[in-house]
C-alpha cells in the first residue's frame, strides 16, 4: 500500500494539497464535464433510461444476493473449459498465486491491460520484486506507470493529466520531443506498445465481468489492449474482483449497454472480449495456459451486511465523473486505488485501516452519485451507514455534540440558546470572532453570516 | 395532497430561526395571501439533521424528538400540512426520521415520524400547487442554486423553483452550475473547510461572468454559505430565498 497517501496524511491534508494545483482541478472539470454531457445524450438515446437502470438495479440485488452459489458455477464452467482458479482470500495469496504461474513458465516480461484489482494487490510492485519486467498497455495506465504514480480515476487512470503534461513524459521516454497532438502521442504509445506485446510471456488482465452460466471472461476496452494481452502470450491470468459476476448473458447485456453509457456514453466500447477458456486445439491464436484469480480481498464481509449493495458495482466511474468533491480534489486525494463516492465506500469496507475510517467524511451528501449510478446504488445512505460506524474523534467534538443535544434537545433551552445568539448578534460584526475556534474553521474561506439581533421568533410575536 | 388547505404548521428550520427570519416571515406572509392559516408550534427546534450526516443516531434522536412532537400536536388540532422553506430539512422529516427514530430504538416516535414526516411540504412544493397571484414583476435577472436535496428523487423539486421565481417576474438564467453542489454540506462545511469553500468558489466564479442581480434558492444554509464565500472574495452578491422573493413580488402588487 505504500504508493498510496492513506497512511501519510490525514484527509484534510490530502485535500488541501490537490486543492493547491490549480492544473489538476483544471485538469478535471475539462474531462468529467466532457464524460457526463456524453453521458446524458447517451442516455437521451434510449428509450426508457429510468427503466433499465431499474432492472438492472434488480439484477445486481439478485445475482450478488446469490453470489457463493453463483461463483461455485462459474468456478466449474471454468475448469471444464480448461481454466485453472484460485481462490485468492486476500491480497497476498492472489500475488502469491500469480508469482508462482509466473515462475513456472520462466516468465521474464508481462503486458497488462487495466485492472484495478491488480492496484489493490500492489501486484506490480510484486512481480517487479520477483525480476519481472510489467508494462501496462492501457494508454492511461502506461502513462501513470511511466510517471511512477497511481491512476487518479477507475476508469481514466491519467485523468489528471493534459496533453502538454503526457507529451513531457513520452519526450523523456523518446529522448526527443514528442508533439503535443493526441494523434501523435496515440502513435507513439503504439509503436512502443507493439513491441511489449510481441515479446511478453504473460498477459495479465482485470475481468469486466465473469458469467456464471458460461465460465466466460468479459473484457471492455477502448484501445484493443485487452484483446492483445488475452491472445498473444503464452500465459493470460485474468484477476476478477468476486463480486464482478453477472448470472448470465442476458444480465450481461443489461449491464453492458449501462457500463459504457455511464463510462463514456458510448452505446459499446469499441472491444467488448468475451473468453471462453485457453486456446483450444486447432484454434489459431490464445494462451496455452488461462488462470483465473477470484479475489476476496475483504469483499465477503460486505454480503448479508448493510453495505451489500457496494458490491453491486459495475466500475463504470459515473459517480466520480458527477461527484462534486472528486471534481475539485481528484482521485489520489482519497488515498487509495478506488476514489470518488464509490471509493469513499469500498476504502473503509474493505481496508481495515485506521485512516480508511475517515474517508466517508470526504463528500457533502449531494446524492449526484446515487442519481448517476446506472445500477442505483444508494451511494450517499452507505456513506452515511460508515459514518455511523464511525464515532467523531476528538474531545472537543465530542464535548460540543454534548451540549448542543443538552440544549437543543429541550425546547425551552433552545429557544434560550436562540436569544443568546440575537443578543451576541453585535459581536458578528467583529473581525476578531473568526480566529475563535469554532468559528475560525468557518471562516476558512468564507465570511460568518451577519446575525440579525432579532430572530424569526421575535417577528413572530409580532405578527403572528 | 392536491387541494389547497385551510391551515398548514410552519416548520421554520433552526437556521432561518437564528439567521433569516425575513425567509420565515415571507413564508407566512404568502400563505396568508392565499387564505391559508399559518400555526408556529412554539416547541419546534431543529430536525436532528447536522449529528443525522454525522452519523449520530442517539444526538440526532433527542434533538429532533421535540420538533416531532411540536408537529404532530399541531397536526392532531387541526393543520393539514407542514410546510418548510427547506429542501433539506423537508427530507430529513419525510425520509429519513422514521429511519432515524427506529435506529435510535424509538418505536413510537418512529411510528409518529411516518405520519408527520408525509405531510411535510417543502415550500415551493406546496405553493406550486396553490393559485398564482398577481405581482409588480421583480425583473430581475436571477440565477437560480438548484440545491442537491431538492433535485434528488426523493423530493424532485427541479422545475417548481423555477416557474415560481417566474412568476414573481424574474428573468431566471441557465448557468452550468446551477446543479451542482454548493459544498455546503452541514458538518462537511466545518470538517473540510478549504474543500467546501472551493465548491462554492466554483459556483461563483461561474457566476462571475453570468452577471445575475440576484442568487435565488430554497435552502438558507446553501445561501449563507455561498454568500459568506462571496463576501471573502470581496463581492456582495445578493442572496435570496425564493419565498422573499415571491412575497416582495405580490406584496408590491398594487
């Protein structure tokens, strides 16, 4: 978890640092406003958008309730198609497993294509230990990993980068300059890209979605990667996070025409892969060998408990893309590989950090995310289920919740405590008020509200 | 409720109590124009709402069972409705105290909560449905913070701001981020400040070019704080809620 700021720094300070570039916010407001008007007049093309996401609201609910049975079909479609699984209980048996198929096969060089399952495992880092060469061949996962860092977003991993800023990178790697154009900077990636392909032993790839009925992998991408790290090596591990599992094709294409909707708003991606199995004799391209990780990784917990529904998720980054917190901070301010409203929830639900336990805090309940989920996940009520678990830290919070119930919670109090503030109403005019503590973190940024000397109460005998 | 009732409990919420009593005035003052008697049960405070987002069940509980109680007898002597000029504080009567009161261990205050709690009505949701008046048009032109417990399903009040801030002879502007939060956020405001000032920041910053006169809405906290925000950037934008805006329009009719 190292590479990630969880640990380093509290949420607040997380915050305030991405709030100190101005590029980055620049950066992001350009591509989610660009990701959600694409959103919107997709879904302007269908013919009852509330409806399907409706039912795929139901489905999801059905499939993750039956979730163990469904795995258990998945598993044995799976080895009868000549797959091989494990079951990886957490992040070190899934880098273990994956360490040794590597080792066997005298694996020198991977290629893969985007997962985040593989960011949660810190499997590169992993593998590199081991002296194995991984390049990422999803143009904005090689971009981050050339930059040394994280993807900043679960769908765009270099989200928070322009163009001048990705043509600076690709010039240090070319060692000449590299045009600002995205056309060039395409061509380039590619031609570099080509070579990894040929020459990798092992391809590694996330899973969309796995289909119990057929033991069959789904791969969504955009550039075509997916399909070359499938194909060309010898070897191809699919890791799949458990709870990525639709029931079978016909829940498949509920979320498929949601997913790329709600991703990019395209109808499909350009590559939708659907893997049956290793290469089977006489077919002409494939991997000799197909192993399939299903991680745990702290996802069981959730089923039967009152965050379920976050394992309904289909990773299609609407609700980061919406999310008005996300927009101003982006992704590695939440400190760790799933951010926005959704990471918010899974950070906390499935890290047994200390500090994971604040991020929850890290939105203002506006509900855009739940509005924007196209499988309905009441986003905003699973934050507000962390906060409960989560009782406010400090003494003096603590004190101050103390007294506002002893009097707030009386109606004669209150109504006392109300003629107080009228009377210190004067005081609201002083400049010194905003260093007091209370008010001071108000006054960050924002003037205190003038207090009328005279509340609504007072009106009220008036004219009531 | 469809037909236009003959007396409705004001539920003020405990910002406009402290901090904007003309919101609360100019709520009365259009329900009386439309015949419509107004009751201010006295015991009334605040809906629990602040230590709710906070996660505190027990805190929320306790200061909002006063306020509960204050309703429901204004409901049992008579008041057909309650009407709030909050979006945010009528959701966390309507949704969200049953909820409340049974995680608090509350039986009987839930039950009562989901009897009071369907007769909230948020205040352009009720006088959408009452008769327009004649008005001296505000002509001004207004944008329009379409706060985020407003738009959600759960009330969907998206258009009745608008056509009544219309009525009152406005000239509503269309602006990027007039749906978008305002970062306010209860406690959020307190726990990330810097974050909550760069949401309103945002907004403003797009109102800069936009020019309005005025920045209308339906929930006070929302306003203060992008006022509070435009006053430390060192503009005076004036800030409004809708129900002072419709009252002034009707009260300058002839």
């Amino acid at each position: 978890m190292g590479e990630f700021g969880l640990e380093h720094a509290p949420l607040r300070e997380r915050a305030r640092a991405a709030l100190a570039q101005p590029h980055l916010r620049r950066n992001l407001r350009r591509a989610t406003d660009r990701f959600m008007e694409a959103r919107a007049s997709a879904f302007a093309q269908l013919a009852d958008p509330d409806g399907l996401r409706a039912t795929a609201r139901a489905l999801r609910a059905r499939t993750v309730a039956r979730l163990p049975e469904l795995l258990e079909q998945f598993a044995e479609r799976l080895l009868a198609r000549g797959a091989h699984v494990h079951w990886a209980a957490d992040a070190a048996s899934a880098r273990h497993y994956i360490g040794e198929v590597a080792r066997r096969h005298g694996v020198r060089k991977a290629v893969k294509s985007k997962s985040m399952a593989s960011e949660e495992i810190g499997l590169n880092r992993y593998l590199e230990e081991l002296g194995i060469q991984v390049v990422e061949t999803d143009l904005g996962e090689w971009i981050v990993q050339l930059a040394g860092e994280t993807p900043s977003h679960i769908l765009v991993p270099a989200i928070h980068k322009d163009r001048r800023q990705i043509a600076a990178l690709f010039g240090q790697v070319a060692g000449s300059r590299v045009p600002e154009e995205p056309a060039a900077l395409a061509a380039f990636a590619r031609a570099c890209l080509r070579d990894e392909f040929l020459q990798a032993d092992m391809g590694i790839s996330g899973v969309n979605f796995g289909v119990a009925a057929s033991g069959s992998l789904v791969l969504v991408t955009n550039e075509g990667n997916g399909r070359m790290v499938t194909s060309l090596p010898r070897v191809h591990v699919a890791l799949m996070g458990m709870e990525r599992l639709v029931a079978d094709l016909a829940e498949l294409d509920v979320l498929l025409a949601l997913l790329a909707r709600s991703a990019t708003g395209q109808a499909l991606s350009a590559y939708t892969s659907i893997i049956t199995g290793p290469r089977r004799p006489g077919e002409a391209d494939g991997p000799e060998e197909l192993h399939v990780v299903i991680l745990d990784n702290g996802r069981s917990a959730l089923l039967g408990s009152d965050l379920q529904e976050a394992l309904h998720c289909i990773r299609c980054g609407a609700c980061l893309n919406v999310c008005p917190v996300y927009r101003q901070i982006g992704g590695h301010a939440y400190g760790w590989v799933y951010s926005g409203p959704i990471g918010a929830v899974l950070t906390p639900a499935l890290l047994p950090s200390a500090a994971a336990r604040e991020l929850p805090l890290a939105s203002s309940l506006c509900g855009a995310c739940w509005q924007a989920c196209p499988v309905g996940i009441p986003l905003h009520d699973l934050l507000l289920r962390l906060r409960r678990r989560r009782p406010p830290a400090g003494m003096a919070e603590r004190l101050a919740w103390r007294v506002w119930v002893a009097l707030w919670g009386s109606p004669r109090l209150y109504r006392w405590s109300l003629g107080v503030v009228a009377a210190l109403a004067p005081l609201t005019r002083w400049q010194g008020l905003s260093r007091l503590p209370l008010a001071s973190r108000w006054a960050r940024g924002r003037a205190l509200p003038r207090v009328p000397s005279q509340g609504f109460r007072h009106w009220w005998r008036e004219n009531g | 409720m469809q037909r236009q009732p003959g007396k409705v409990a004001l539920l003020v919420t405990c910002v406009v109590d402290a901090l904007a009593p003309g919101t609360g005035a100019a709520v009365v003052r259009v329900l009386r124009r439309r015949g419509i008697e107004v009751v201010f049960p006295q015991d009334q405070g605040c809906c629990g709402q602040p230590a709710w987002n906070s996660g505190l069940v027990r805190e929320a509980a306790l200061v909002a069972r006063p306020t509960l109680k204050a309703l429901a007898r204004a409901l049992a002597r008579g008041a057909e409705a309650v009407v709030c000029p909050s979006g945010s504080c009528t959701t966390m009567c309507r949704v969200h105290w049953p909820e409340l009161f049974s995680l608090a261990g509350m039986a009987a205050e839930a039950q009562e909560a989901r009897r009071v709690g369907e007769r909230v009505l948020e205040f352009s949701e009720l006088v959408a449905r009452l008769p327009a008046l004649p008005t001296r048009p505000d002509g001004r032109r207004v944008a329009l913070h379409h706060s985020c417990h407003m738009l959600r399903e759960e009330l969907g009040l998206r258009h009745q701001p608008v056509m009544l801030a219309e009525r009152a002879g406005c000239q509503v502007l269309p602006w990027p981020g007039a749906e978008r939060c305002c970062g306010f956020g209860g406690t959020f405001s307190v726990k990330l400040p810097e974050l909550s000032a760069a949401m309103a920041e945002e907004k403003l910053r797009e109102l800069d070019s936009l020019c309005p006169e005025a920045l209308i809405g339906c929930d006070t906290s929302c306003l203060l704080h992008l006022a509070g925000r435009a006053r430390a950037r060192g503009r005076d934008l004036v800030v409004t809620h809708l129900a002072e805006v419709l009252d002034a329009a009707e009260s300058g009719h002839g």
